[in-house]
C-alpha cells in the first residue's frame, strides 16, 4: 500500500458518504456509498477479506476520495449518479438504454391520445414509461373501443371551427369520431372523456364507469335502446380490463413494489406500480453481480435506479425484506399478511420466472456460461472448497443378497460421461450388505485412482444416508483422502443432503439446479446399476442348467450362449452344430447331456 494511501485511510470521516476508488492511472474502479464511511472503507482493507474479485479490485486502489452527505439516502443519490456518470468498471448497473414508450394525452383544444418514446415539454401530460409496449397498446386500444376520441392532427381552435375551416372525415362515416371539428361534439363532452380516460391510465375506473353508465341510462330514457345497449359493451370491456388488471383490493393506492431473486452471478429485480388496486406499471431487469454484492446492496441501487426511470415519487414501497435504508417522507414495509403480502410475492414470482427464462437463453446461447454459474453455485450450496466440476456417483443393487453389483456414474461440468462409467462386483462381502458394500467399492475405486495417478473427483455422492456415507467416508480415511474431496449422502425420502460428522440434513429449493444435478447423478448410478445387476441375475440363471454338464467350463458356455442365443437352442442343436462351436469332444458331453436316450 503506498504511503498517500494508507494516510487516507487512517484520516477517513465517519459520516455518511460516497467514497471514490482509482487505480494508478487515475481511472475510476469503484463508486460506493457508506452510512459510516469509515467503518466501510476500512472494511476492504482487511486482511480476511472474502471474495476473488473484491480482492483483485482493492490490489489495485492506488488512491480514494470520499463525498460527505447529510444522510444514508443521499449517498445513494449521489452514488447511483456517479455510476451513471462514469460507468465504473467495478459496480453493478442497471444497463438499459431502452426507449420506452408513454401514453400522452397532448395539450391541445381536443386533445388526442397516443403513443410515443419521445417526450416534449409543451404542457402535455405523460403516462409511463411502459417497460413493454403490448400492455401500453392493450390499454390505449381499450380506451379507444370504449372512448370516440379523435385522430387527425388539425388546429380544432374555437377560432377555426367557428370559421367553418374543415369538415367531417371518414372517421366521424364509420363512428371512430363524434366530429368537433364541426361542432358536433361540444368541448365540455369531449373534455369529460378526456378526465374519465386519465382515471383509467392511472388505474381509477370510477370516472369512466360514471360517464358510461350516465350515457347509457339518458340513451335508455329516449328510448335508444340499440346506442343504450352498445354503451352497456362498453362498460362490460371497461370492467373485463379492471379485473384482468386488478390483482389486490382497491384501497392500495399509489403503492410502488419491488420482488427479487439471485444466484451467485446476478440478481433480478421485478417493479410494480400499483394505484387503485391495479397494476399500471410491471418492469423486470437483470443485474450482474461484480463483486460479491449483497441482495440489500443490489436492492436498494435497484430501487433508486428503477423509481427514476419510472418517474415514481410514490410515499409508500413495499419489499420483501428489510433495508436499513431510509428514504425521506416514504415508508419501507416488508408485509407480512394480506394483500400486500400476496403482491410482495407476485413480484418475487415475475422475478424468479425472468430468471427461468433468462437462464433458459444462456442455456441455448452461451452453454459454458450457463455451466460455470450451475458450478459456482454447487460449490456455495454444498460448502465446496473448489466448484465440483468432477462429480463421482455410488448406488449398490441387489434383490435379497443375490448377484450384488455397485455402479460408479462420472459426471464432468454437470453431464454425464458414460465412458468413465464402473460397475464393481464385491469381493469380500456376503450377502445384502449394503454398508460393507460401499466400503469395499469406495476403498477399490480410489485406490486404483491412486494408483495409476489418476484425476480424483472434487465431490462424491453416495446415494442413502448416514448409514452408507459413513461407510464410505472410512474407506477415504484409510486411503487419506477424507478432507481433500467433498463426500455428501442424498437419502430418498425427503431428497436429505447430509455431509460427514453433520447430524442435521440439508434441504435444498426443490427447484434448485444443485439440486436437481444432485439427483440426476443419484438416478443415473441406480439405473446403471440396476441394469447390470438384472443383466447378472439373468445371465446367472441361464447359465445354471448348462454348468450342470461335466466338463463343461464357463468359457464354452459363453460361446454357445453367444451363437444360439438360448439354453432351448442349445438344446435342440445337433451334436454336428455344437462340435463346430465348441469342439468335437465338448460337443459331444453337451449333446449326449441333453439326449441321453438317443445316447443310451
């Protein structure tokens, strides 16, 4: 650490603040942000600093600065602006310069309703962003089956109708306009539907519904039974939208919430904007982790960066778990029950469902990277000094202690490779042992390993519990192994994962990819092994009646057995057909075994 460096540190403030590290070129690696600056700063010079890329990054900090701010909130400000600034190489960033589009109600005598990405500064009002098009499109084609709201681009000023400047177009012919550019739809109508449409983009149905309902009873009183009945379609697909969009009771207004998921190479973050019970705003983003960061870190950059984009000023957020963050004027609830509770968790859902999709992309896209984040996160769930990439699966197969065999299924980077498979016949065992079974089959295949300087597995997988992996971890300690290779059970009944000299089992998410490699290595050793252990069984009882003739060894059975295909063949040979097998005088012992009356 250079002299100027270590001076810094020791002269740190403890207020809240934004801290800068630059390398010796005077480029920005990292912006972070700090409730107690020094205490956080201090923090990545220690000696146990866990992490590999949080460790390069500190070998190359040749200088810091630091920004003091009133508050934790404003750090975060501060921070998520400088990121954005200068991209540091080493924070996390919600990278997405998308253009999304915005319902705009324009400020004009008349106004129209439309889509766009571009916002100008000329009074009209702006709804949105909307992360995805489709619903913004739903929405404005609802409005406009339910509204007539006009289309063209002409100058309706009271000047200009006044002035008899236009006349009605095709639109007014095929009533998709009530024609003001003539008057006739008066200014005071056309502005109704205009507040009642700004409800239904903020998600309030109560205006639109009275202005419908309102029409729909004047048409009724002047007997207008076929307009009546088309307001009243109106109304069913103003309250068909309402229930397909509202997901909690209407009294959750102005509510913003944030569900998210993460693996050990980046989090996913889902946005809702809730007014009036109903979501109008749903965005989803991916965040690559850089240096270990934390799901509180990654959150709370996430919700400042995502309230902006979103032009978010709501006084209420609800997450899924605490943040010690505070933000001023707006209350940070982790709901317990209820209706926030369930959107809480219908946010998690969206968010844990991108990943599967995203995951599912990379997958096809970029196999070895969906393959290096399978093993970094194997090596974190199972305590893994090393990422298994060499998995090494044990399943014993017998019925009633009869033909044992013990399967040895080789997995490399999570898939199988059918040639390095072993099948084991015990040697010292009588019987359905399956504990001394295991011992022997683990004490033989390592010692071979050894012995012939081959690679050893990072992690072996013994397919039972305790019972059969503490057999297994015996033959490890008598070959010194025990401690360099990471041995786990995996018991049935439950899908238990226990470890050596550990009483209490792990449970893994049932949708866990650690999981599910875990038993697809297990399924595989049972197969193999069952398969081999029914191929002996059988090949034992066929070959039983033919070893019943004298002078007959095993080596000629499995010539006959080999051409005939059959004990009932071998049988009905003829002595000429057997001795062109086997020779003359084994042929002859088999046929006159199996004809003894032609032989009499």
């Amino acid at each position: 650490m250079n002299p100027a460096l270590d001076l810094q540190l020791k002269t740190l403030p403890s207020e809240p603040g934004v801290y800068r590290y630059y390398d010796k070129n005077d480029q920005l690696l990292y912006v972070g942000k700090a409730k107690h600056l020094k205490k956080r700063v201090l923090s990545y010079f220690n000696k146990n600093l866990s992490g590999y890329r949080t460790r390069i990054m500190v070998g190359k900090i040749h200088r810091l600065e630091t920004t003091i701010v009133p508050s934790e909130y404003d750090a975060l400000l501060l921070e998520n602006s400088l990121i954005k600034e200068h991209q540091p190489f080493y924070n996390v960033m919600l990278k997405d310069d998308k253009s999304y589009p915005w319902i705009c109600i324009k400020n004009e005598d008349f106004p129209r309703i439309f889509l766009t990405r571009t916002k100008i500064k000329d009074g009209s009002e702006y709804f949105g962003p909307y992360a995805k098009v489709r619903p913004a499109k739903v929405l404005l084609d609802t409005i406009k089956h339910i509204y007539k709201i006009r289309t063209c681009n002409l100058n309706l000023s009271p000047e200009r109708i006044e002035a008899g400047k236009y006349k009605v177009c095709l639109e007014y012919h095929i009533k998709n306009c009530e024609g003001p550019c003539e008057m006739l739809e008066l200014k005071e109508e056309y502005d109704q539907k205009i507040n009642a449409i700004r409800g239904i983009i903020k998600g309030d149905f109560r205006l639109a519904k009275e202005y419908l309902i309102n029409q729909m009873m004047k048409y009724a009183e002047n007997l207008e039974f076929e307009n009546a009945q088309f307001i009243k379609e109106r109304i069913d697909m103003l309250e068909d939208y309402q229930h397909k969009h509202t997901v909690v009771n209407p009294n959750i207004d102005d509510v913003d919430v944030f569900g998210m998921t993460s693996d050990e190479t980046a989090a996913y973050v889902n946005y809702f904007k809730i007014q009036n019970g109903s979501i109008i705003q749903s965005f989803t983003t991916e965040i690559k982790k850089v240096l270990e960061e934390t799901d509180e870190d990654i959150l709370e950059e996430a919700m400042i960066e995502i309230r902006q984009k979103f032009n978010s000023y709501s006084k209420e957020i609800l997450i899924p778990f605490h943040l010690s963050l505070e933000i001023p004027n707006v209350k940070l609830i982790v709901p317990k029950v209820g209706d926030k509770k369930r959107i809480v968790e219908l946010s998690e859902k969206n968010a844990k469902e991108y990943r599967i999709e995203k995951l599912k992309a990379v997958q096809i896209v970029d196999p070895e990277r969906h393959t290096n984040r399978i093993m970094a996160e194997m090596q974190k769930l199972l305590r893994m000094p090393t990422e298994p990439r060499h998995i090494e699966g044990f399943d014993n197969s017998n019925i009633q202690g009869t033909n044992p065999v013990s399967a040895c299924v080789v997995f490399k980077d999570g898939k199988p490779s059918k040639a390095d498979y072993r099948i084991f016949h015990p040697k010292t065992v009588e019987g359905a042992n399956d504990f001394a079974t295991m011992e022997e089959v683990i004490y033989r295949r390592y010692k071979r390993l050894l012995d012939e300087n081959e690679p050893l597995p990072q992690l072996i997988l013994i397919d039972g519990g305790k019972g059969q992996l503490s057999s297994a971890v015996k033959s490890l300690k008598l070959l010194g192994l025990y401690g360099k290779i990471t041995i786990i059970g995996i018991a049935k009944r439950l899908e238990e994962i226990y470890f050596p000299e550990d009483s209490i089992p792990l449970y893994l998410d049932k949708k866990s990819e650690t999981l599910k490699i875990l038993q697809r290595v297990r399924d595989e050793s049972h197969r193999f092994g069952v398969k081999h252990h029914r191929t002996r069984r059988k090949n034992s009882t066929i070959k039983s009646e033919l070893e019943e003739i004298p002078g007959i060894g095993e080596k000629a059975i499995e010539l006959l057995l080999s051409k005939l295909k059959s004990v009932k063949r071998v049988k009905e040979s003829s002595r000429e057909t057997l001795e062109e097998i086997i020779g003359k005088s084994r042929g002859t012992k088999v046929w006159e075994f199996f004809n003894p009356s032609e032989n009499g």
